[in-house]
C-alpha cells in the first residue's frame, strides 16, 4: 500500500471528480452514471489526491472521444471487506476505439495506476478496467450506511426513470437498505401506475407532466407520499415546490439515496443545508459517525443481539475445512501449507494478547486483532474461528461492549482447537 493514507469519503471523490468536468458532459449531452456495489465502503483510506487526479484524467478524455449519450463507472468489491481490499473500477459503454484506449491508458494513467499501487485488468466486456487496493475507513463495520429510525424502514418506492442503465443503478442503491423497489413506466399514465400504494416516487424531471402532478397533489391529501424529482441540475436543490419533497442530483451515489432517506423519512436535518454537495456530505459524515459509534437502531436491545449471537452459534461449522482452504489458497496463487505456518506464526498464544486487550478495554485494537483474525481465518478454511470473529464484530455492531470480558476464554478454547487441527495437518507436535 503506499504510504499516502487520508480517509475519505468515495462518493466525495467520484462527485468532485466528476464537477470538475461537469460543464463539458453537458455541452456534449453525456451522462455519467455511477453503478456502486453494496460491498463499497463509504470510507476508505488511501491517496485520494491521485485516485481524484486518475478519475478527472479518465472523465476528460471520455468526454472528448466518446460518442455515447451513457457511460457507465462500475465499483464493486469483495463481499468480507475486512481490512485492505482492492476496489475494481470499470469503464462501460464509451463506444471509444479500444487502439485509441490502448494508448490512453498506457501514456495518460499508467503512472497514477502505478502510485496507487494498482493494476490494469484486460477485460472485454469493459473499456477501461482497473483495480486499487484501499484500506476500509474503521475496521469491524460492514453496513456502511445505517438507517437509524423505524420510520425510515421496510418503503415502497417507484422508480421512473428513463434510461434502463440509471433505473437499474438507483434500484440497487434503494434495495441496499433494503426497500421495496418497482420499476415504472418511462413516462406516466395514471390507470397503470397507481402511486398510492407507495411511500417515495422518484421521476425524472423530464417525465414529470401537469397529470402526474395533479394525481400526487390529490394523493397527498390523502396520505403521506414523498415525491422526488431526479435531475442534473443543481441549481433546483432546496427550491421545492409544496408537493415536492426533494430533488436527485445526478450523478446518483449510493450516500445521495442515504441521503435522500434521511431528508424524506428522518428529521428533515438536511433540508436546510443545500449549500454544496461537500457540505450536505460532510452534514451526514458527522451525523453518521455519531450513529456509528453508538452502533445501533434504538428498536434493538439485548435480547435480539443473544437471539443473533446464538443463531450464529448454531450453525455448522468446521474448525478446519481443509478442502476448503486449498480452493482459497489456490485461487490466491498461494501455497496452503505455508499460509497455515503463517497463521500459526501470527496467532500461536495470541488469546493472552486478546485477554489483556480486552481487559484494558482498548476497542480499535480489539478491532484490528478480529478483522486480521477473520481474515486470515476464513483464507485456511477455519470457520469456527470466523464465526468467533464475527461474533466479536456483532457485539462492536450493537455497542454491547460489556460482553466483551467473557470472549477471552471462548477465544482461548477455539484457537486450541484450531492450532491442534494445523499441527495435526502439518505433523508437528
């Protein structure tokens, strides 16, 4: 990794990226879409600085040569974002001449791909395909983005939308929470869309007509009905009229729909703070890095976190799948029996470490030693001691950290059970 580690927001970089060559994107009538993974950190840390530079470099010449009206960035990343994972980056959909590609790629990224430690993947199905390993913001937190109120939970939304590509993308942002989402017609008709079965409409600004309006207005009399506007002009934020809750801005960001929620459904804390994207940004960094050390919506207690831990506890598992380690070393290039003495290396009388850490109730540390545990875990093929990791990271979860005190014994018999299975396979007694 290299030795540039700022925290940052990615949804920050990728609109701030994007602004900086906003104007040429609607001269030339292209629109960006951004299609982010649930498995996306909100914050990583890395050089943000170049990974911004890469990503204005890419837009710019995308913008000169392309001939498409939709280009498509792809984020994804591995399922157990554990610690350091790499980030895939893929361009889509340019329509750009892959030997004018070539050439780009290897005069205009090749030395920022290279700082950031990262490399180019040869694909296909993609124009510009690359991969940057970043470190996740705080260890232990899977949900990135956490609805902190009932009244935020369990909506219907309809989407309408007219790009298939923009629909799809806003759909999987929307069911990371998860809500119920159902695609509408491009354009409306009131006999066939009947939005009052829904909590939140979103229509694009250009299929918004006088009817639609009407039928919302009457609804609402009615009913609760959030109706938002998705557009790319950023002039009409915080300009609503009465029936209108809040407008989308595109580019759309897994933390615009977060957003979004908490502006609809929370307090309304960010109506008022339609400054910049960067402020609106920061506003929810702030209030969600209160909710993230408290953990936890107020609807869960104890007794659901026992219910979760001794669900968790009841399921099967190996303490040492060793078919199952070979398949994962094996796909790493790694060699199985090495990464076993590796472990051993690492973890061998590491339940006195984990003991005292835990009495000096020193929570980051605590946090560092589960994530490089389960990680390392889960690549031999222990699942015992996985699921003993994510127990730990449930409790970080639901902020009971008085339960903490009685994990050190558990984790003393687990990783005897677990050394004595290595030996065993490595013949050492």
């Amino acid at each position: 990794m290299n030795t540039i580690e700022n925290l940052f927001d990615i949804n920050k970089i990728l609109l701030d990226s994007f602004s900086t060559v906003e104007e040429m994107y609607v001269k030339n009538h292209i629109e960006l879409i951004f299609d982010m993974d649930t498995t996306i950190p909100r914050e990583l840390r890395g050089n943000d600085i170049v990974l911004k530079r890469l990503l204005v470099t890419i837009f710019t010449f995308i913008s000169r040569q392309t001939h498409s009206t939709e280009v498509l960035l792809s984020l994804s990343a591995p399922e157990d974002f554990l610690y350091e994972e790499s980030i895939s980056f893929k361009i889509t959909n340019t329509k750009i001449p892959k030997e004018k590609i070539a050439i780009f790629v290897e005069t205009k990224l090749s030395s920022d791909i290279q700082l950031l430690e990262g490399r180019m993947v040869q694909n296909e199905e993609s124009d510009i395909h690359f991969e940057i390993p970043f470190m996740i913001g705080e260890l232990g937190f899977r949900r990135h983005y956490r609805l902190h109120k009932k009244s935020m939970l369990q909506k219907r939304v309809m989407l309408i939308v007219e790009s298939k590509q923009l629909t799809h993308c806003i759909s999987k942002m929307f069911k990371y929470f998860p809500y119920d989402v159902e695609i509408g017609l491009h354009g409306y008709e009131e006999d066939k869309t009947k939005l009052e079965q829904y909590d939140l409409v979103v229509i694009e600004e250009k299929l918004v007509t006088p009817l639609c309006m009407d039928v919302v207005k009457k609804i609402q009399m009615m009913k609760t009905l959030k109706f938002v506007i998705l557009t790319a002009d950023a002039s009409k934020m915080g300009t609503q009229e009465n029936i209108v809750t809040t407008h989308l801005l595109k580019p759309v960001t897994q933390e615009s729909i977060y957003e979004l929620i908490i502006t609809a459904f929370g307090d309304g804390s960010l109506k008022n703070n339609n400054n910049t994207q960067a402020s609106k940004i920061g506003a929810i960094e702030a209030q969600n890095r209160h909710t993230e050390q408290n953990e936890v919506s107020t609807s869960i207690d104890n007794s659901s976190l026992n219910r979760t831990i001794e669900e968790k506890k009841e399921q099967p598992a190996m303490t040492l799948d060793i078919s199952k380690g070979l398949e994962n070393t094996q796909k790493q290039g790694l060699v199985y029996h090495e990464e076993l003495r590796k472990f051993l290396d690492i973890f061998d009388k590491s339940d006195l470490y984990f003991r005292q850490i835990v009495n000096e109730k020193a929570t980051n540390k605590i946090k560092v030693f589960c994530a490089d545990l389960e990680k390392h875990s889960k690549l031999i093929g222990a699942e015992g001691m996985q699921k003993f990791a994510d127990i730990i990271n449930l409790i970080f979860v639901y902020n009971k950290l008085d339960m903490l005190p009685i994990y050190p014994g558990r984790y003393h018999i687990e990783l005897e059970k677990l050394i004595g299975e290595i030996k065993k396979y490595l013949h050492i007694r």
